[in-house]
C-alpha cells in the first residue's frame, strides 16, 4: 500500500518523504511564534518584544503537554496501523482525543487562574509584566485550539500523512501572519493583537484539520464498536505519559532558566529572546528527525521488521550531520542580520550583543541535539521509556543547575554555554540505551500484550 512506505521504502527515501513535509510544517509553526516577536519587535518596541519572550516558557510548557501527548499516543496508533488493526486503531484515536480534550480545558482554566502568580514568580519585568499577561490570557483561551491541531498532527503523521499537517500548517501561518500585521499596524492593537491573530489562526487550522482526519477515518476499513475506550487509554498512557512528561519537564526546566535571564532586564531578555526564536528555528530539522523516527520504528516494528530500524537510524545520522554543518555555517555568516530581524536598526547594543552571543556559540552544536533527538524517537517509537525519560531528566537537570548557579555569578552567557553539555550527556545515555537491544524485547512483549488484550 502507498499509505505503508515507511515499512515498504528504502529508509532513506522512506525517511525522506516523511521527514520533508513535518520539516516544512514545523518550520511554518515555528513562525507563529517567530511572527508575533518579529512584528512587536519591529512595529511596537523593544519592551513589546521582552513581554513576549517572557511568557514563552511558561506557554511552552503547555505546547509540551499537547505535544508529548500527541507523539506519545501516535506511537500505539502507529502500531495498529502498521499491523493493519484499523478497528482497533480507529479506537485509539477517538480516545485519545477525547482524553485530550478535556485536559486542554482543564489546562487552560489553570492557566487563567495561576498565571499572573507564575510570572511575578519567574521574576518577569515590571517595565513589560502587563503586556505580558495581556498576551498570556489571551493564549490561555485558546489552548483547546492548540491541543486539538497538535493531537490530530500527531495521528496524521502516525498514518504516514505529513502532508496534511503541512498545508494546514501553511495555510494557518500565512493567516496568522496576515493578522498579525493587520491587528498591530493598521489597528494598532500592540501585543494582545498579536495574541488575537494567533488564536484565530489556530483556531481555523484545528476545525479544519478536524473535518480532514475524519475524511481519512472513513477512508479506512474496519470500524470501532466504541469511541471511548478505558484500557486503550491506559494502553496510550503508559506510552504518551512519559513523553509529556519529558517535554513538559524540560519546559518546567527552562521556566527556571528563563526566571534567571528575567533577572537581567529587559534589554538582555529582548535579545535572549531573539536568540531563542532562531535556536527554535533551526532545530526544526532535528525535532522532525526524532519524530519521524518514532514513527518508522513503531511501524516497522509493529510489521515485524526490526531490522529496517537499524538501517533507518544509520540513515537518520547522516540527515541530521548535513543539516547541523549548514545550519552552523549560515549562523556564523548572517547572525547580525538575523538578530536584526527582531530588533530591527534601533535595537540596543545589550539586546544586540546577547542575541547575536548566543546564535553564534549554539550554532556549532546542533549535531548534538539532532543526534540526541534521533535516539530518543527510536526509544520512544519502541516503548523503551524509563532510559528515555532518565536520559532526559539528566539533560535538564545540567542545564538548569549550570544555568541557575552559574549565571548570575559569570554572567547570562552560562545559559547557552549550558545548553550543548546537557544534549550531549543526553545522548550518549539514550545511545548505550540502544545498544543494550532492550527496545527489541519490550517492543515484543508489547505486541504480545496487546494481541492478549
């Protein structure tokens, strides 16, 4: 079957095929978040842009959440389907996004209540603290928007269909972009414009990816006798928990960090900012490898096919070293003119120094977190998640302790010279984990569970 390339193709050309779209779509993703500070940056002030890079950790933990959860559940859904059980299969989905559902608002309403607590708690700037609570509770109301696209992008890419999260994707960011500008430039409307126009992008490109997926549901053969299953969610949840937990947990981390640089002022979180959003950026290739590896692993795995995982991740290796080479190369040609992206020419030299410091030294170590990542979705493909979640707990605690004891001792740099010594402790974990071959028996023993199920 077409739809089954990833356990039929070469690996190269499988991974490829499905690694190019999620690659497109996530870079289109990351520039809702590019958009908002690159139009408060340049058309409000800096002080805009600071209010917006406050509130990024704290809405990254709720993006982990969705995010974590929506892997980790795509992991089951990628075995039925790779085993072609599509009753079974169709059960997981409806589950799982019913499930998600209802956290999402409950997440939300949390957020709205304990919000303003957490940002005088991070130390947020009282020059920028209003606008960004205008932008948080703004985020807050449509975080169900948010849970629902990132869910159903997940269960796509588990179907090996990354091309429809990517127009979506396109679709959504060329919006948001249009409104951003509409709602600050011509509306004047400053940082909850750009709130505004997020929400609705969002919300557009949720019922739409909605509407989508059950076109492809009912594509499919076989039926589910049930939309909500309690065993299939325990089932899901052994898998996704632990990978909400690790995005959730780095994310809770990174709150830590981001109260230290707060602690700088406005000037140097404007830059720190700046400097974040290009990072965010220029990962995307390597996030992307990681989930495309889950993916591939699940559903060769679930085919019976642990030998097309082994080729794969040699492959991935080589995807991963080609993008870092280019990535720290243009990074050390173009900093200045991508820093001044965001701050525009009257950007102040602390903003100015701190973003342009920081691209130029965590540029040279993208092959890391690309190496680290591709690992890591082998695992958590594989349902090899205790080694997994140490592997990452490791990785956050370094660079938060280094962060927190360090910084306002040697200065903010210690934030980013941080970052490089925790993805590689992280990977060279989770890769004496792959060498022990543990993620072939547990994936075994999985199947065999289910099949008793």
């Amino acid at each position: 079957m077409e739809k089954e390339y990833l356990i039929h193709s070469r690996p190269l050309r499988a991974l490829l095929t499905f690694a190019v779209p999620m690659m497109v779509g996530n870079l289109f993703q990351q520039f809702y978040t590019m958009t908002d500070s690159v139009v408060v940056g340049r058309f409000v002030s800096e002080d805009a842009l600071a209010a917006v890079g406050a509130c990024t950790s704290l809405t990254n933990v709720f993006i982990a959440v969705a995010i974590g959860g929506g892997v980790g559940a795509s992991v089951v859904v990628s075995r039925y389907f790779g085993s072609r059980d599509y009753g079974t299969m169709k059960r997981a989905v409806y589950t799982a996004l019913l499930a998600f559902l209802a956290v999402s608002i409950a997440l939300g309403g949390l957020g709205l209540l304990a919000g303003r607590r957490l940002m005088l708690w991070l130390q947020t700037p009282q020059d920028v603290f209003e606008m960004a609570m205008d932008y948080l509770n703004i985020y807050f109301l449509g975080l169900p928007f948010l849970f629902m696209y990132n869910v159903l992008s997940a269960m796509f890419n588990a179907l090996g269909r990354s091309r429809i999260p990517l127009y979506l994707l396109i679709f959504s960011s060329v919006t948001n972009i249009v409104l951003d500008v509409y709602a600050v430039v011509e509306l004047g409307m400053g940082v909850p414009g750009v709130a505004w126009a997020t929400l609705i992008a969002q919300g557009i490109s949720a019922v739409l990816s909605f509407v989508i997926f059950l076109r492809e549901m009912r594509a499919l053969p076989g039926t589910s006798d049930r939309c909500f299953d309690g065993p299939e969610l325990g089932r899901m949840t052994r898998i996704a928990l632990p990978s909400i937990l690790q995005q959730s947990t780095v994310s809770i981390g990174m709150l830590l960090v981001q109260s230290v640089v707060n602690g700088f002022g406005s000037e140097v979180l404007a830059g720190y900012t700046a400097g974040m959003r290009l990072e965010n950026l220029c990962i995307v290739p390597m996030a992307a490898m990681g989930n495309v590896m889950s993916s591939y692993t699940a559903q060769n795995l679930g085919a019976g096919r642990p030998d097309r995982v082994v080729r794969g991740y040699r492959v991935a290796y080589g995807i991963v070293a080609a993008f870092a080479v280019v990535l720290a190369v243009g990074l050390e040609l173009f900093y200045t003119p991508l820093i001044s992206l965001f701050l525009g020419d009257d950007g102040t030299p602390a903003a100015v120094a701190t973003g342009a410091n920081y691209l130029r030294f965590i540029g040279w170590f993208f092959v890391l977190i690309g190496l680290k990542m591709t690992t890591d979705g082998l695992l958590r493909g594989a349902g090899d998640m205790p080694m997994f979640t140490v592997a990452n707990l490791v990785n956050l605690t370094l660079r938060v302790v280094i962060a927190v004891v360090c910084a306002p001792r040697f200065g903010v740099a210690m934030v980013w010279y941080a970052v490089p010594v925790g993805w590689a402790v992280n990977y060279l974990i989770s890769f004496f984990e792959y060498r022990t071959g543990r993620w072939r028996r547990l994936t075994a023993a999985a199947v065999r569970e289910e099949e008793t199920a």
